[in-house]
C-alpha cells in the first residue's frame, strides 16, 4: 500500500511522505489501515521496536485532526515526550500545532486547548484530568505508547486509570495502543475494545545469540567467530568486531546494556580505549565539541568522567545523569559520533538509539525483595535487544547475551531465546496503587458511590484478567476506610465526596499518604512549636558556649532578612526550619529516599539527635529498625536538600552523597512540588506558610534567602547571583543603579549575557558597548564550583585592607616571619561576610595563582573560614598542599598558628591538627629550609596549645 492508497489524511501529508522515501507502508502499518486506522478505529499494535509503530500513531492523529478532533500522544517518559516533539514538528507546515505538558502537576492546561496534537505524560494525563481541563471533552484520538508498561509497578496503575477514564468521557474515543511484542496482546485489545495488528516482522533481520568461548551462537544453530584473547573481556573484543564491521566503510555501533550505573561507567571507560584508535580527525573534533557541551552542563566528577569518554567515542548513559547529559549523548550516538554506550536499561525505554550491535552484559540485577541478584523480566531484555538494527544504516541487527559456561550459556538459550514471550498484567489490585486513584476517582465525580467506583473499576485491565473481583473488593474497601479517616472523603449512606482537603490533595497529584504525612507533621509542629524553640534556642547558646564564642566567618552574615533561618548565635530562632521541612517530605512515598550505606546509619544517627529539635515529628526509636532507618534515609535526602540550598557545588554534593547529577536535581524537582503542596496543604488548614514558601524557593534556585530576588531575574542562577552579590548587588533594583563595569567583571565579562540580564531586569540602558572588563585574575576568585559569600558594602576587600595587612608584607614582597606578626585584637575584627571555599582555593592552585598568593588579614579570614567547619579530613589535606605550593619560607607557621588556633575546639581538630602538623614537617623535610631567626620554633607553638601536645 502506498501513502497515497492511505483514507482520511489531510491534503499534502501522503505526498510528503513519498518525498521522505515512504513509497509503500511496512506490512504492520498497511494491516492497521486496513482495519480503520485512519476512520476512527481503535487500534492495538503490538509489533517489533523499528517496525513503523510511530508511523502507525502519526496517521492516526493526522486522519483525526482532518475531522477537527484533538489527539493526545500518552508517553511513558518525559525524555520520550521531547523526542516525539521534535519528530512531529514536520506536520506543522500542515498547519498542525504541537504541544507538550509533562509537569506542574496541579494545573489545568488551558493552553493546550488550542493545540491539534498534545504530548503528555500518563501522569500529566491524569492530572490534567483531575483539574477538569477543557479540551480533554475536544479529543478524538488518544495514542498510548508502550503500552505494555501497565505490567510496571510504578506507572502502570497510572496508565491504566487514565485511559479507563478518558474512555468513560468519551464514548466515541479512539484508542491507539502501540506496544512491544508480548504474549497476551490480544488481552490488551478485549479491554481496549480494539481491533489488533500483531506481528514479529521487522524491516531488517534481526539475529540473536549468546557468545561463549571465541564465538557467537545464533538461534538459528549458526555462528559468528569473535575471539577473545588471554586476560581480555568479551565486551572489547565484540565491540572491537563491530567497528570492524563485514567489510570497508561498514563500521557499526554497539550499544552494551549493564546492571548498574557504577558498571555503566567503568564499561565505559575501559571501552573507550576501543573505539578511540578508530576515530578520524573529523571524528575527533566533532567529538570534542559534544564533550564541551557536556562539561558546560555541570561541574561534576560524572560530567568530566563522561566528557572524557565521549572525546575517544564511548559514553555511559544512566539515570543518574542530567537530562541534558542524556541528551547530548542520545543524539551524539543517533548521528553515527559515538560509537558504544554502556547503558542501563533506561535507554531502552522507548528512546530512539539504535545500533548494529546490541550486548546485554549483565542479565541479572540486584533486588533486595528477591534477596540477591535476580534475572530479568524476558520482556525487558527483549526490549533491550529490540535497539539492534538500524533501518537504512544497517544490513542486519545482532543481540548478544554473554555466558561464561556451557551451563549459562544454555539457561540464556531457555530463558530468553528459545521462550514464548511474557504476557502484561495489570498491577492496580495494590493499596499504593489505588490509594491515589480513588480519592482522584471520587473528586473528579467519575464516582459518587461504592457501587459507582466499584463499577469502575470493573472495566480496568486488572477486572478483564481476573476470574473473581473479591481482591479489588477488599483492596477498594481498606483504601476508602484509609481516606475517611483522613478526612479526605466522607460517606453518607451510599455517597461518596471528597472534602475540601480531599479535593485538595487529589488536585496536587499527591499520594493521600504524602499529603497525611505533611499534615501530620505541619500540626505536630504547630502543637509543638514553642518547645521545639526553646530546644532550638538551647541548642544555640551551647553551641555558642563550646565554641567560646569563636563563631565562623560563614555565619556573620546579615541577620535583618526575616526569611533568614538563623541556627548560630542569634537570639531569634525561627521555626521551622529548611532542613525540618525538607526532612518531613521526605518521610512521603512521594519521594524516593536515599538509601543508608555503610557508615550512614552512625553518621546520620548523630546529626539525627543533634538536630532532632528541628524535624518536624517525634523521632523512632532506634529499637523500632525499619521506622527508624526509614527515619534516617529522610534524613539523608533532606540533608541533600539543605547542602543544595546552602550553595554546596553538585560535584561536593555528588560525593558526599554518592549520587549523580541527575538525581539532584530528580530531588530537587520532587521536593520543590511537594513543598509547593505542603505550601497549599498549609493554607487549607489555616497554617502559616511563609517558612514553607521560603524553604521551597531556595531548593528550587539551590541559593541562600539573600541571593531569592536576583534568581528571580531571567537568565541569573545560583553561581551568577553569587558572584553579582559578592560584588555589592544585592537584588534587581541594584542592577538598574550598580556601575556597568562591576556588573561585567562579575559576570566574567561576558557581554552580550550581561546585557541580556540587564534587559530582563528592566535596565533601560542596558548595552555594554565601550565597557570594560578587568583582567580575568580581577574579575573575582569565585569559581562556579562554589559561591563566595557576599562582602558586605562597607567591608569590601579594598576597605578592609588594614595598615596592619600591608606590613605583614615585606619590602622584598617575600611573605613576612612569623615574629613580624603580631597576634593582635585588630587582626581578630574579621571583615563581615566573607569566605573562601575549598574548592576555589583549588580553583587558585589550578590556575598556578597561588604562587603569587600573599597573605593578609582577608587570607587568615579565608582559611578560617576553609577549616571552622571541616566535613572530612581531605579539608586538612587540601590546606597541606596550600603549604607546599608557599612560595615562602615561613608560610607554614604562619598557617600553622591560624589552624591550632580554630581548630581547637573541633570536633575534627586532633585528627585535623595531626596532618597539617605532617605536612609542615614535610616542608621543613623536603625544602630543607632555614628557619627564620624571629619564628616561633614548632615546639614552642605545641606547647601554647599544649590540649594536642599529648597527640603528637
């Protein structure tokens, strides 16, 4: 069948097709017109990945707009939704327009009325329909891809509900189902009410089969010859084959798909030494820009690490990523730069990335209900090794499962080769499951009865496979009971209605869980907040009082900002806290917990009790293991919170934490929509919302309160506030009147963004024609690591510059002794406001700016502030090498007399003094240096400390 011989499209679109060199439709999409496609027909097909599915859904929504109907394209991911836009934007010269809706889930998208093809997540679907969006009544066609996902625990129920629902307010609704090939299609197409297209036909071959030994042994009992050398893995040797290709200029790629993201990257890493003596010069530099890219994304360790492998053509590809990461590296491997990526199974989840060559590495994963490593699902693996084959760019498409053994090699013949495939079942008969789906189900008026919801039910999936309902009788029973309570519905006699509140929560797309574990802990903090302030306000004066008053340079900041939450010396203790409620919405199901690894229980014990009077609720006891652990996994992730809050840089976080980039900013997303419905959940009960308001914006930007208003301004994050602010520019009302000049050097004289910013501030003379930048080493000594915080206006590090500061530098410009250095009150009046991180100190070493590096009073205030706090003994490390890096003979004594100083009273301080006292004496060691007549001799400094001289 040709576009052409296609009934219903518009005018235009068959005739683009042919030009895009579709002249006859693949066998799946001719036997899917042919049953009504393109008349209104719902439609169930279930068809290999690279069969033309997505072709299949496209006429579908065209034939439906020609009747002046709406379509709706349900993805299962939001990466997914992207890529289906930026295919579907070649109908817009049809005058079709395209929108797409995947978050904020508490609004109706009005805007999207006037689209003709809407692309949406299943939860964006269904919340869209909880908020009664107008245009849900306009669809004519809804397309569900991977459809087969109903069988996944978390998404599935969704999924199921949505199109249960979408069908009930249409009658007339068509449903395109596209789907993997799986067992029990036709299940899928009695509940859909729809005809089926089912078929194994793939436009190019697909072979499949397991290497063992110095071969690949395919179904079809023949053999491919891939040897593997002595000590050398089958993972670089297949892909080494697969470069090789069958002949010149047929190189093809390799997708490998692993257990874990740590496997990921290490895959990664050691196979880039495999596709990099492979590439051309042309190959390189293209290459070399995509890692670029990818450095500009973030600061990280992951970042670098990937940047590295994309420059010699491999990468890795997990969860862990940011989305832009992802991106770059989906679209690096789509245009034939990348040759391998080592992946998890993220990437076969529906995203385009095709190869040559697909290895499934590890075919068992680690799953703490199973108890160890269990096999996977038949269909996910299928759906992995459905990515091999590239239409148009590949002869054939291979997948290869790896064995060790005769034994593995004939369990993965039986378990994934030679097997019928798995069928889907539905996974709603779950209380989580149905917990939010009721109270949505009975909000939205789909049901105002037992009866009614019972009803249904009954025309879910999970109805259609069961032969007894008595399981989602019992299930529908506990969860109204559990509602109730809650006072999130009422029952009088046989109505059901939600309450105010429950109208509430449903329209957040809040689990009902999440939303009574919010409220509980918002009116335990109300019972109890004067107690809970006065713990607070004893908290700070014993800390005051252990440390004698010495308080870090870190937290002599402004205190006249009313959104500032003080926890040092400040007589006015505000609660509750960020970290209190960034904790509490961690206790919701709503959010996936970081996990306790070794260690983490004692560590986050300890911050657990010493900050127990900030979190909101009554702490388990440590007898209760599974609440307490719980407890503390809260803890963790809303410490992460706060670290992101308090402007710790991703790559300290992502160490700290053992987490990647994506999955900060994957916390950071839930948290803010969850503190955003903690917010709503506040004022629906009369609460005060203001702490929560403020908790939630500086999560969302990742700054400190004085830094909300800049970050309100378009085109200024997180490190470009701090850099305006440390400068003197405190809000958008200081970019109209501050000098141009300062501006520009603290946005790294970058012209056009500074122009950019100021335009969007509302700066009428916004141009930077004629302004100047200061030299780079003058623009600041903040690095995008980590934020300086702000000078203060009148204590900038010009004015502060003492007479004092000026002599301690000698005439030769040599640092001066440590005896021309007088330990006086002057020295300790440290300028307000001012820090230095470690990792600009490292930013300083890189740069070789250290060896010029003098110090003065505004130095021994950096390294206070560097060691007040020390988090790990690296803090020591880092300032060990500042002293060998000294270019001056006494420089060490001199660092030395500031770090006993502070560290005195550090909890870290015996450990701490121990190595910097190590590297000192390696310096006296290595450089072999005079001691100068007028220094304090080591001994002599011990013994004025004389609380560590036993530790020596």
């Amino acid at each position: 069948m040709e576009p052409h011989d296609v009934p219903g499209l518009p005018p235009g679109v068959s005739d683009k097709l042919h030009a895009e060199g579709v002249t006859d439709l693949y066998p799946p999409q001719e036997s899917a017109v042919k049953t009504g496609l393109t008349d209104g027909e719902s439609l169930v097909a279930s068809v290999p990945t690279a069969s033309g599915k997505t072709l299949i859904a496209e006429l579908a929504m065209l034939a439906a707009i020609e009747r002046g109907e709406t379509a709706l394209y349900i993805v299962p991911l939001r990466a997914l939704a992207s890529e289906k836009q930026s295919e579907f934007k070649r109908w817009e010269e049809f005058g079709v327009d395209i929108g797409v809706s995947t978050g904020n889930y508490d609004s109706n998208g009005e805007w999207l009325a006037s689209r003709d093809i809407i692309i949406a997540t299943s939860e964006k679907v269904d919340s869209l329909i909880r908020n009664d969006a107008p245009w849900i009544n306009q669809l004519g066609c809804v397309v569900a891809d991977e459809v087969h996902l109903v069988n996944d625990r978390t998404r599935g129920p969704t999924l199921e509900v949505t199109l249960g629902k979408l069908r009930q307010r249409n009658n007339d609704l068509q449903v395109v189902a596209l789907s993997a090939t799986i067992g029990n299609a036709d299940a899928i197409a009695k509940w859909l009410d729809a005809s089926l297209v089912d078929t194994d036909w793939r436009p190019i071959e697909l072979q499949i089969g397991v290497h063992y030994g110095n071969a690949i042994t395919f179904s079809d009992d023949t053999q491919h010859r891939v040897p593997v050398g002595d000590g050398e893995r089958q993972t670089p040797a297949l892909v080494a084959d697969t470069l090789a290709g069958d002949g010149e200029d047929d190189q093809g790629s390799t997708l490998v798909f692993v257990n874990s993201r740590r496997n990921a990257e290490s895959a990664a890493t050691r196979l880039r030494e495999v596709t990099a003596p492979v590439l051309t010069d042309k190959e390189q530099a293209s290459l070399a820009e995509v890692a670029a890219s990818i450095r500009d994304v973030s600061d990280t360790e992951t970042s670098d690490t990937l940047a590295t492998c994309v420059e010699k053509g491999a990468a890795f590809h997990h969860a862990g990523l940011a989305s832009e990461h992802r991106s770059l590296v989906e679209d690096a491997f789509r245009n034939r730069q990348l040759k391998c990526i080592a992946a998890t199974p993220t990437l076969a989840a529906g995203v385009n990335t095709p190869s040559r060559r697909v290895i499934v590495r590890d075919w068992r994963r680690y799953d703490s209900e199973y108890g160890g490593m269990k096999p996977l699902d038949t269909l996910e693996v299928h759906q992995m090794m459905g990515r091999a084959g590239r239409p148009g760019l590949d002869p054939y498409g291979e997948a290869v499962l790896l064995a060790g053994d005769n034994e593995t090699r004939d369990e993965l013949f039986d378990r994934y080769i030679d097997t019928d495939l798995e069928s889907v079942r539905s996974k709603l008969a779950s209380e989580p499951a149905l917990r939010t789906h009721v109270l949505a189900t009975i909000a939205t008026g789909f049901a105002r009865s037992r009866t009614e919801l019972l009803a249904f039910l009954e025309k879910t999936l999970y109805a259609t496979q069961t032969n007894t309902n008595g399981r989602l009788k019992t299930v529908t029973d506990t969860v109204l009971e559990y509602l109730k309570r809650n006072d999130f519905i009422t029952q009088d006699n046989e109505t059901l209605s939600a309450t105010g509140l429950g109208h509430t929560v449903s329209r957040l797309y809040l689990d009902p869980m999440s939303a009574a574990t919010i409220i509980d802990g918002l009116q335990w903090t109300a019972e109890n907040r004067a107690a809970q302030r006065d713990a607070l306000q004893d908290n700070s004066v014993t800390q005051s009082v252990d440390a004698e008053s010495f308080q870090p340079a870190s937290e002599l900041v402004d205190t006249a900002n009313e959104n500032t939450y003080q926890e040092s010396n400040d007589t006015t203790v505000r609660y509750p806290t960020a970290l209190g409620l960034y904790q509490l919405v961690c206790r919701t199901p709503d959010m996936y917990e970081l996990y306790l690894k070794s260690g983490d229980k004692e560590r986050f014990t300890q911050i657990c009790y010493e900050r127990e009077a900030e979190l909101l609720g009554r702490t388990p006891s440590e007898y209760d293991d599974v609440r307490f652990e719980s407890w503390l996994s809260a803890l963790k992730t809303g410490r992460l919170l706060e670290d992101w809050a308090d402007e710790t840089s991703e790559d300290q976080i992502t160490d700290r934490y053992g987490v990647g980039p994506g999955d900060i900013r994957g916390k950071v997303d839930t948290a803010s929509w969850l503190l955003g419905a903690a917010e709503q959940l506040a004022g629906e009960l009369g609460m005060k919302t203001k702490p929560i308001a403020d908790a939630r914006r500086r999560v969302e930007d990742g700054v400190k309160t004085e830094l909300l208003d800049l970050v309100d301004v378009r085109g200024i994050g997180r490190k470009r506030a701090r850099r305006l602010y440390t400068v003197g520019i405190e809000d958008s009302a200081d970019l109209q009147t501050a000098e141009k000049e300062t501006i520009l050097r603290a946005l790294r004289g970058r012209q056009k963004t500074a122009e950019r910013i100021l335009e969007n501030a509302g700066r009428t003379d916004a141009s930077m024609n004629g302004v100047d930048a200061a030299p780079k080493d003058s623009v600041d000594s903040d690095t995008d690591d980590e934020p300086n915080t702000r000078v203060s206006e009148n204590a900038t590090a010009e004015q502060t510059k003492t007479k004092q500061d000026r002599n301690i530098d000698n005439e030769d410009g040599s640092q001066a002794g440590l005896g021309d250095f007088s330990w006086s009150s002057s020295v300790v009046k440290w300028p307000l406001r001012m820090s230095m991180s470690l990792s600009q100190v490292s930013m300083r070493l890189k740069t070789q700016q250290m060896q010029q590096y003098r110090y003065s009073t505004l130095d021994i205030l950096w390294v206070r502030s560097i060691l007040s706090e020390p988090s790990s003994v690296q803090t020591a490390l880092d300032v060990g090498i500042i002293i060998l890096l000294g270019n001056a003979q006494s420089r060490f004594y001199y660092m030395l007399l500031v770090d006993v100083r502070l560290l005195k009273h550090s909890k870290w301080g015996s450990q701490l003094v121990l190595i910097v006292l190590r590297w000192s004496l390696m310096v006296v060691m290595n450089k072999k240096q005079r001691l100068p007549s007028k220094q304090i001799c080591l001994t002599h400094l011990l013994m004025r400390f004389s609380d560590h001289t036993t530790l020596i």
